[in-house]
C-alpha cells in the first residue's frame, strides 16, 4: 500500500514570487539534506538519465523523469527507484492564491516495496516533508522581508585569497561592481555563485551589463572568478556540456533530454559564466535534481505522454505567439488568442504547422507510439540575459586580455548575427610616395589609434588591420552606425592637425548579417558573405562617406541616431555575390 503524506503551507508571498524557488527543486533537495546525485543518459521509458544517490543509508538508481508542470499552478516529480526500500517516490506542490500571500499544498506518496517497511518508510516520509515545507517557510520569511532566499550551506570563503583579488580590481573595476560581487561571494547560495550569469546579475543589481561583465572578466585575470563556455540546447535552454575554454568544444552539439542535434551557433548555443575560484571560495555544486521547472523558465506548461495514450497541456493565459514541442524535435506554432477553441487534439507524431487555441485551453497530445515521451508549451522568445560568445566576441577587453580562449584549428561557429565595419584610409599610397615613409607611416599609425578608440567608445572591437584599413566587429548595428558617424565626425578634426592630414580621408561601410567564426593567425576572425558584403559597401564610399543599406540608414533615424541632412543620397548598386543588387544609402558628416 502506497504511503501517502499531506501538508499545507501558508505563505506570505505572491505565487509568483515563490514560483521560481521553490520549483529549483536542485537547491530545495539540497536545503533538506538529500545526497548528490550522478546522472548517466539513458532512455528507459520517458526518463532520459538514470541517477544514482543515497537515500535513507540505501545506495539507490532511479530514473530521472521529467516534471510535470503547469506555470504557477502546480508540478509533479516521480522517480522510480531500481533497488533500495522504495519501489516509487512522487512529490505533488499546488499552488493556490490568497487576499494575501498564497497558499502551498504538498503531497509526498511513496511505495515501498514490502510491507515491513512501512512504519518506518512512513516515519521518515512525514519527516521530509516537513522539512520541504519548513525550507518553504524559511524562503517566504526572507522573499516577504525584501531579502534573498537564505543559502542552504554555510558559505565556504577564504577570505583571506577574496579580499586580495578584490583589492586587485581596484581602479580597474567600478567599486559598486566590486561590491555585488565581494557581496556574492560571501553570502550567496553555492548553487547561485556556482553559475554567475552576468546580465541576470546586472539587472539584479540596478548595474550595466558591461560594466558587470567586464568587472567579471577582470576578475577572472585577478584571480577572483573562473570564465566557463557552455553548450546551450537551443529547446530547452540547458547546458548541455561546461568547458573552460573555446578549444574544448565539440564541434556538434546533443541534447539528451530533448533529443535533439544542433551546429554551433554563437548567438544561440553558446552561452559564458562564471564561477569562483576555488582559492576564493569552495562550492558544493551537486547536482540534486535536474527535472526542476525553475531550469527551463521559458516553458510554460509540461507532460508526458503515456504509450498510445494522451497528456493534457494547459495553454497560457496571456494571448501570443508560444510553441509546442514534442521530444525529438517535432514542433508547431501555438497561437493563443481570445476566441480560439477552448481545447484542441492533435497526434504527437503529426504535428500541424500551427495551432489555435483560447487563452487557458487545454491542448490534448496524442501519442501513437509504444514509448513514453514527453511534450511542452514554451514562448517563443523570452528576456535574454545570456551572455553569448557573439556578444564576448565584440568585446575589445575580451580581445586583448584572453587571446587564449579562441577555437582550436579547424573548428568553426557560426554566428547568427553581427555587424562588421570596414574602414580604408583614402590617398594613402600617393602620401607615401609624396611624403616619404616616414611621415606617411606616422599618420597612418595616429589614424589607426584614433579609429580604434572611438570603435570601442562606441561597443566595437578591432579584429585586425589590413594594411591601412580596419576590419571592426559590433554585437549591436546602430552602435556600428554611431562608431562610424563619430569617426567620420573625428576625422575633419585630424586632416586639420595632422601634417599632410588633409591629403587623405577615410571611407568607410559596414554590413550586419550571420557569419562565421574561426582562429587565423591567432585572433578570432569572421569570414562568410556578411564579411564580402561589408568589404564591398566599403568599396562603394566615396572619401569622408559611409555607405550602408538603405534600411540600415532608415532605422538610424528613426531611432534618432542620425541628422536627416546626412543622408547624401541613395542608390541602388550592384555588388559582387549579391543576386540581384542592393539600395545603399551614402552618409556624410552634416
């Protein structure tokens, strides 16, 4: 007979605030005194991982299924046990909302596997959970007070080996940056510091991004941070593998859980933290659980589907455009819309290509196979906070500091979108020869220190010289476009400064689109169509214009980054490996 154990927590918070915590079902595992687990992949049913941990003094293999869950409402766990006391372990959470705060129901069932060890098997169930809702308890108290969830362990910090590599970002890092993170180190939880996301940090704190993340990579150069690459599974969002650097990854990625195969795109699929050093401090990562609902916050509603049976998704209740996915890959578009359908059926095998339905419908996914899987409504698109190798890449600290973390020869990543500006300094072959080398050579240096600060006052990065041209990459197009109106601007100034300065000018285009990545000559290069198309719009300016596309140059004003009067006109061109021709737009200095 299954034992079954209820309680019911009152709290004080919103659902919404205590959602994600308590659905990190790695930290509260951990906050109760359970083991760390292994995991190996497998596929034994719907179960993708087999884990392997202690329980009750009993070494136990389980399988690791996936949670089912529906967003702020309720979730359910079940591990089926391979040996050990219990044949069954299933957690239920529910959550309800109150006038004030919510209120947290639970239920824990377990089966043993004879009946001799049910007094003691329910003993120690009544146990866990109460300690599950006295770790609820301890969250609300701290998320009503305005505070962090409190650590589950006792940080372990030298504070000795923290406060030198604190004291060395002095003057190199802001000191509210240097702050949060001493603050971080010390105090928060070893699950949180041992995956440091710098944007998710940044916004946490009221702080810049790249204020955060280049606080960070300083700190890693001072001893106080280790910088790790992650493989990201591009459904459900997970690290897949966790590498230190560039040169370690494979070249194709898998998802275990989803089933899936991906290339490795910059912008998607990779994504950098950070994690202390263990001379700063020592973490105790686990894992405890990876079926948690607070790893994948992007989907919305989860089940899985029985042999030839059906699981009941609830669709979101704000209208949009979501996704429903099926493991293996199989997906549709979910259009949630007021007067759509309020349930819909459709084969896991035979998925339309989009479905409608109304706002919390009930989407019924059939299985016509023999095997479990399991299937999900995610959105589509969600906050970013990652900071991927696309964004790091274009980063001038990054580029000079960390020469060392760039792709093994031969590897190449594609990335999805970047912006690449090319620069050529006009008349400079006729200054040689009318000035001398020397004098020629000197301008062109003082050119190229000028181009280069303002490529990085403006969020650029310098990928290399040609000669006397620059090739520059920027994560974001309309800070290419202010670099390069800047420059323009910049450059008026110097042909009147420099001796012979008014003998030459520059010219410059720029390009935004996906490429690839790859080391040449040691330095992180991009090559692809983008890099021709750029290079040529840079061949099409005229000395002291900017060439760029016609769309490009409309959203810079309407964004108000440029002044009408520097349109100089446009045109429509026709550029080498483009079929069917380009309309450029041509920009001077107003």
């Amino acid at each position: 007979m299954a034992i079954e154990v209820e309680r019911t927590v009152l709290a004080r918070c919103t659902v919404g605030a205590l959602w994600p915590v308590i659905t990190n079902t790695d930290r509260t595992n951990r906050a109760v005194g359970m083991a760390p687990v292994q995991y190996r992949p497998a596929s034994v049913g719907a179960a993708r991982f087999l884990g392997s941990t202690q329980l009750g003094g009993f070494e136990v293999e389980y399988e690791e299924r996936p949670a089912e869950w529906e967003l702020e409402r309720w979730f359910r766990l079940e591990r089926r046990m391979h040996g050990g006391p219990i044949s069954s372990l299933q957690m239920h959470f529910s959550f309800e909302s109150g006038s004030s705060g919510c209120q947290v129901k639970l239920r824990l069932v377990m089966q043993p596997r004879t009946a001799l060890l049910t007094p003691i098997l329910k003993l120690r169930a009544r146990q866990s959970i109460d300690e599950i809702c006295h770790e609820i308890e301890r969250i609300d108290g701290a998320l009503a007070r305005g505070q962090e969830p409190p650590p589950g362990l006792p940080p372990r910090v030298n504070e000795e080996g923290l406060g030198a590599a604190l004291r060395a970002l002095r003057g190199k890092v802001s000191e509210p940056v240097i702050e949060r993170l001493g603050g971080m180190l010390r105090q928060g939880d070893d699950l949180d510091v041992a995956r440091m996301r710098p944007n998710e940090l940044a916004e946490r704190w009221s702080l810049g991004r790249r204020a955060v993340l280049e606080g960070m990579l300083e700190g890693v150069r001072a001893g106080l941070l280790e910088l790790r690459w992650e493989l990201v599974c591009p459904s459900c969002r997970v690290a897949v593998e966790s590498v230190p650097t560039l040169q370690q990854l494979a070249a194709h990625g898998a998802c275990q859980l989803c089933e899936v195969e991906f290339g490795l795109e910059m912008e998607d699929a990779m994504e950098v933290t950070f994690a202390p050093c263990s001379a700063v401090r020592r973490v105790q990562e686990g894992p405890y659980c990876i079926a948690g609902p607070a790893r994948v916050p992007h989907v919305l509603s989860q089940g899985i589907l029985p042999p030839r049976g059906v699981a009941v998704l609830g669709a979101p209740p704000e209208p949009g455009r979501y996704r429903l996915f099926v493991r293996g890959g199989a997906r549709s578009r979910l259009l949630v819309e007021a007067g759509g359908p309020a349930q819909v059926e459709v084969s896991a095998q035979g998925l339309p290509e989009e479905l409608r339905i109304g706002p919390r419908g009930q989407v019924r996914l059939r299985n016509e196979a023999e095997d479990e899987r399991h299937g999900k409504i995610e959105r589509s698109t969600w906050a970013q906070q990652a900071v991927t190798a696309r964004e790091l890449g274009a980063l001038p600290l990054f580029r000079r500091q960390f020469s060392g973390e760039l792709l093994r020869p031969g590897t190449t990543l594609r990335v999805t979108r970047v912006t690449l500006l090319f620069s050529d300094l006009t008349g400079s072959t006729q200054l040689y020869a009318e000035v001398g080398d020397a004098a020629a050579f000197r301008l062109v240096q003082e050119h190229f220190e000028l181009l280069f600060r303002l490529i990085e006052l403006h969020g650029g990065a310098l990928v290399k010289t040609i000669g006397d041209a620059v090739m520059a990459v920027f994560a974001e197009e309309m800070e290419a476009v202010s670099a390069a109106m800047a420059i323009l601007a910049a450059f008026e100034g110097f042909r009147r400064e420099q001796p012979h300065g008014a003998r030459t000018h520059v010219k410059l285009g720029l390009f935004a689109g996906p490429c690839y990545a790859v080391t040449a000559n040691g330095v992180l290069d991009y090559f692809g169509q983008t890099v021709n198309v750029a290079a040529r719009l840079q061949g099409q300016a005229e000395s002291g214009e900017l060439v760029v596309p016609e769309a490009t140059a409309r959203e810079a004003l309407g964004r108000g980054l440029l002044d009408p009067k520097a349109m100089r006109g446009q045109e429509q061109v026709q550029l080498k490996g483009v079929e069917g021709g380009m309309t450029i737009a041509r920009l001077r200095v107003v």
